[in-house]
C-alpha cells in the first residue's frame, strides 16, 4: 500500500477524528473542503459534532461559523446542524437538516456567489478565518498536497487559516495526481493582472496545493466515499426541456450566432441538467467543451463518447456508478479534466472571455424574465444561489430551465412576480420549460411577457396570466413594465392560504 503521507512534519501529527476535532477552537471560523459532496472531510465534522452534543449535554453549548466550497454531505452539513452547532454558514448548502435549521433561524446563512468567497475572504470582508479543514488524496515529501476529487476554496483556506487540519483520504484514487490546476497568481486590487486563460482546459498554475507545515495541528486518515447521489433516468418533462434546447443550439448555429461546436458549456446539477447534457450526447454537434463547476454523470459520459473533448470544474457531482466508472478510467480522465479553485472555475473575467453558455434550473420566473433560484415562496431557502448568478451575468448565452409547475401543479412556476430575485431580467436571455422556449433576446418587457406565457406557462395557468397581464396593461400606472402591485404577489399568497396557486375559491357569480 502506497504510504498517503510521505512528509515526516506530517506525519508526526497523525491522530483519530476526535484528537483532532478537540483542537478546534470554540466559537472560532472554519473553512472546510467540499463542493457538492465531493472532497468535502468526512470525519472530522462528526466528531466535532459529536464533541458539541456533548458539551450540550453539560449545559454548555458552542456553534461554529462554516465555510466551504459548495455543499458538502450528510456527516458534514448534516451533523453539525443536527446538533445546532452552526451560527454562520456560507456560501451554499443543500442538506435537508441544514435547510431546515435555516429557515427556522437557528443558522444565519449568506447565500452569495461562489467565486466571490476567497476573494471576499482575502480583503477581509468576514473576519478572521481561524481553521482550515481540508481533505487531500495525498501529501507529497516536500509537504504539498494533492488535492481530492474538488478544489473549491481550499487554496485560499489553507493560506488563510491559522491551524490547518488535513483529512487524507485513501479511498480517492491517487490518480487525482495532477488532474488539478491550482492558480496562485491572483493579486488583491489594485495590483489584479488578467488571468492567462484562453482555453477552457489551459493549465495556468500548479497541480498541488502549498501548505505551511508549522500550521498543520492533526492529519487524519481517513477512507469513506464522496456523497454520491444515484443517478435518476431522465423523466419525461426533463427530455422535453432538453429538446428545445438542442433545437435551440441547431438553430443558432444555423443562423451563424454559435459555433458547430457551440462555446463552452455550463451546466447545473439536477434532473434536467443530466437530460440535457444526454441529449448534447446524442445530437449533432462534436468536439464541445464545458467551462463549468461541476461535473456530473453526463459530462464523464460525453468525454467518454469523445462529443466532449475537454472540460474545466472545481469539483464533480457523481452517482455511484459514475464514480466507479471515474476511477476505473481515471487516466483517460485525468487528460480531458481540469480542477480549478472556484474562483477561477466562475471566474466572472473567464466566462466573459470564453463565451460560455450557462444552463441552470430556477425555481420560478415572472413574465418579465426575472428568476428566483432560491427560495420557495419568498421567505424559504432551498439551497442557494451557487455559481449560477457567476455565469448567468457573464455568460454568452444565459438560459434558465423549469418544469412549468411544480407540486403536482399547484404551483406555477411562471408568476406574475417573482418572490425573490437572484437572477434580475438582464441576466436573464433564455428560458425553457417542457412546454417551450422563450428567447428574450432583443425583447422590451412587454414583448417578453407575451412570448414567456405563450411558450413557457402551464395550459392550466396559461389564461391566468394572460387574463393578470392585460389587466396589468390596462390598469397599471406605468406602461413599461405592467405591474398590478396588489396582485403581483397574490399567487404566492394564495398558494401559501389554500395550498395551491389556483383559484379554487373563486365562487362563480
Ligand atoms: O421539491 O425536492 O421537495 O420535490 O423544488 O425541484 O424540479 O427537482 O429541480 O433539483 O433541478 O432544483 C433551482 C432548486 C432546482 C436547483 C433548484 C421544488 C420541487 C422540488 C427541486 P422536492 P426540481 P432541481 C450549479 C448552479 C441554484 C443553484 C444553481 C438549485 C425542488 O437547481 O438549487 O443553479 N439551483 N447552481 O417541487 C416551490 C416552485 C418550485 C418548487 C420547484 N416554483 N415553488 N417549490 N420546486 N419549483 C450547481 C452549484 O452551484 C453547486
């Protein structure tokens, strides 16, 4: 067996999860390794919550601030937050126990934009970072790391943080090895040169991460598998959002406005992620490339198929035959994928420059084309805004996607207004549902509306809005962007009343 740690600074520190969870301070900031489940610490984060239970079984309870990549999984998120031992969490989450914790108050959370963290957190704009907690394949003789299956924010929180604990897991294939392209040129304004990057898989930087050995308290073994979500056939809604999408890229090709190859892509996690990234992996186009943040089952699956020549992520998102596939295969993939800090896989300067199409779920757009990606009925977060506002912004083509109604269409998921906006109608060119597409491209807000109930909205709710949008053309004071400011909200609040958007309590005159 291939000795993980080979650095004696290291390895003179090798201790159990609960040593090592005993050396983070109370109270104190840290920054942990993880980007949608992958690379994110495994037992550390549950034996730290184990020590918070049972501090609170004493009568004394102590919270952490948490700060990491993406989401993490269940031994993470989960556990600290079951034990309440989170008071600030950012910059995204998804775990169920997190969510709820959030939305009850317990967690203050800032849901920010991903490539915002390490730079936010080198001006100083959230206080000190105490620790870093990070997951590594390996460390090297000279003390580098080799970074794990994401790279996410774990640069800036080992330069950062004061003590840096290391979880080394040896389930992550040692393959990892030079996958990894780590960029140690960024500058604080105003001393910012651009970034060298031409290419989506141009390496610009380093394939290992530096460590200070004087700050390194415990190195942990470890051997558990990234959270790996089983892989859900594509429905048949998803299918048909894909395939007006394709249709979509045939005809902007047609019209000389993408490349045959089309630009780099963006795609989101999810069910209809997955079914458009299938549908490029059976269309016509070849030799495509992603400029992304996460690679999930379709990606590896369109490498494999050689439609997809290479990519560029922070960290992957795979079900757990995806992940065997990926480690049986990992030298074919080592070739076609780069891992970058987040900071530059959503490097604002990069999407702009690359041209990167950005394909991204919502949860619900208004006829004008604002989206909402993250709350349900305005005051509920679901998970946050992640990287889709990064490309959205500074994408060549910026595409939101839904199903047209949710809850068993109780709910529209195209309103008259959203209740929440992360996405505002500028960032906002394309949108997609199972029952059509509109390009909002060269559309004043009234033209928009008209085209997005047309093609996007339910047929159940379809005359709902057209009936609101005349009225609000009729009534409303100004004529640019029709609003009925007692009503715009009127769905959610109905939804939230009688359980759902339609108008069941109308009693017919
Ligand atoms: O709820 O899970 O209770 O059934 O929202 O909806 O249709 O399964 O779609 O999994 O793609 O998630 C926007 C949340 C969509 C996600 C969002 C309910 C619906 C269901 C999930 P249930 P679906 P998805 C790359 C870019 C922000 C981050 C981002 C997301 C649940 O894509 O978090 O884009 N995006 N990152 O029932 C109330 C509505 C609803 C609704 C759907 N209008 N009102 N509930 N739902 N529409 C990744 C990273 O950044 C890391």
């Amino acid at each position: 067996e291939y000795d993980r740690i080979q650095c004696p600074a290291f390895k003179s520190k090798i201790m159990s999860a609960d040593a090592a969870a005993a050396l983070i301070p109370e109270g104190c900031n840290v920054g942990m390794s993880g980007f949608t489940g992958s690379g994110a610490p495994k037992e550390v984060p549950m034996a730290l919550a184990r020590r918070i239970e049972a501090q609170l079984a004493q009568g004394h309870h102590f919270k952490i601030g948490m700060w990491t990549g993406a989401s993490t999984g269940p031994e993470i998120d989960g556990a600290l937050a079951k034990v309440n031992g989170i008071n600030m969490r950012l910059p995204y989450q998804s775990d169920p126990t997190s969510r709820e914790r959030i939305n009850q108050g317990d967690i203050n959370y800032i849901d920010m934009h991903l490539s915002h963290v390490a730079q936010y957190v080198w001006f100083g704009f959230f206080g000190k970072l105490n620790v870093a907690l990070i997951e590594v394949a390996g460390i090297l003789p000279d003390g580098r790391l080799i970074p794990s299956t994401s790279v996410g924010n774990n640069k800036t929180w080992l330069d950062q943080a004061d003590l840096v604990i290391l979880e080394v897991n040896e389930r992550q294939p040692l393959g990892l090895a030079g996958m990894h392209d780590v960029y140690y040129g960024t500058q604080l304004p105003p001393h910012r040169v651009p970034i060298p990057l031409v290419h989506p898989h141009d390496r610009i930087g380093e394939p290992y991460l530096r460590c200070d050995p004087a700050k390194v308290i415990a190195v942990v073994p470890t051997h558990k598998a990234d959270r790996n979500s089983p892989f859900k056939p594509a429905d048949a809604d998803s299918e048909q959002i894909a395939g007006h999408l394709i249709d979509f890229f045939k005809s902007e090709v047609r019209h000389g406005r993408l490349p045959k190859s089309l630009l780099p892509l963006q795609s989101g996690v999810g069910n209809i992620a997955n079914a458009v990234l299938a549908g490029l992996n059976n269309g016509p186009f070849e030799n495509l490339t992603a400029f992304t943040e996460v690679m999930q089952d379709g990606m590896l699956a369109m490498l494999r198929s050689g439609k997809m020549v290479g990519a560029s992520a922070t960290g992957f998102s795979l079900s757990p035959e995806g992940e065997q596939d990926f480690v049986d295969n990992i030298d074919f993939y080592r070739d076609k994928i780069v891992l970058r800090p987040q900071e530059m896989s959503n490097h604002p300067e990069l999407i702009r420059r690359l041209g990167v199409i950005a394909m991204n779920a919502m949860i619900e757009a208004d006829i004008y084309g604002n989206v909402n990606s993250t709350h349900v009925m305005g005051s509920s977060i679901m998970n946050g805004i992640g990287g889709s506002g990064d490309f959205a912004r500074n994408a060549y083509l910026s595409i939101f996607m839904a199903k047209s109604s949710a809850r068993g269409g109780d709910i529209s998921c195209i309103v008259p207004a959203v209740s929440h906006v992360d996405h505002t109608e500028h960032d906002v060119q394309i949108l997609v549902t199972e029952r059509g597409l509109a390009d909002l491209r060269g559309l004043a807000p009234k033209q928009r509306a008209r085209l997005i109930i047309d093609n996007c909205s339910a047929p159940e709710y379809r005359p709902m809005l057209q009936e609101y949008f005349e009225r609000a053309l009729h009534h409303s004071r100004g004529k640019h962007t029709p609003m009925l400011l007692d009503e715009a909200l009127s769905w959610h609040a109905r939804f939230e009343r009688t359980g759902s958007m339609k108008v069941r309590e109308a009693v017919a005159a």
